[in-house]
C-alpha cells in the first residue's frame, strides 16, 4: 500500500465533485484552529483512533501539513493502515491558502 501526490488543482476540482473526500490536516492544533480546508478533520495522536475507526477505508482521503512534506509520511502510515486512495496534497496548506485564500475556515 502506498500514497499519491496530489495537486492543488486535482484537490479543488474533487472538493466541488466529491463530498466523500476526507481531508486530514496533520498541523499542530493551533494552526488547524487559525486556517484549514473547509470540512477537513484534524490528525493527531489523539484523533488517530476515532479516524481509523469512523473512516471507510474505501473513501479517498488527502493529508495536509504545512509544506506538503510531513504529510507524505501520514500518507504513508494511513495507506499501511488499509486505507484504499491515500493522497498528500503537495504544497500543504501554506500553498493552498496562496492560492485559494477566500476559501479558508477557522475556528474551533
């Protein structure tokens, strides 16, 4: 089992088309709390097991960090877990705010 990179592009398009996409943000709380994905879900140690467990592992999920970097070992970890469509969003977050800024959540 292995991941897929995915672009910003690839990631927009799927948004509009496919409600069933997870997006798992793996930054640290405070950052997820200041600006994520819209719909997207936090991954930590301690919100590992629920999402393993609520997660069919037939749905595609995408993995954010920051850079796109620290997200492709998530990937790779969740992909050893079963999961079927594993992707790391290249770019992270910092890229997707870039370029899609007015469509960015906050809050808790």
């Amino acid at each position: 089992m292995s991941f897929e990179h995915l672009d910003l592009a690839t990631l927009s398009d799927w948004r509009q088309r496919d409600s069933s996409l997870v997006v798992l943000d793996i930054r640290d709380p405070l950052s997820f709390t200041q600006g994520r994905i819209p719909g997207s879900r936090h991954l930590d140690n301690a919100s590992a097991g629920a999402i393993l467990e609520d997660t069919p592992r037939d749905k595609p999920l995408v993995v954010v960090c920051y850079h796109g970097h620290s997200s492709q070992q998530a990937a790779a970890w969740l992909a050893g877990q079963g999961f079927e469509k594993v992707y790391s969003l290249d770019g992270g977050f910092t890229q997707y705010q870039l370029t899609h800024g007015d469509d960015v959540e906050s809050g808790s």
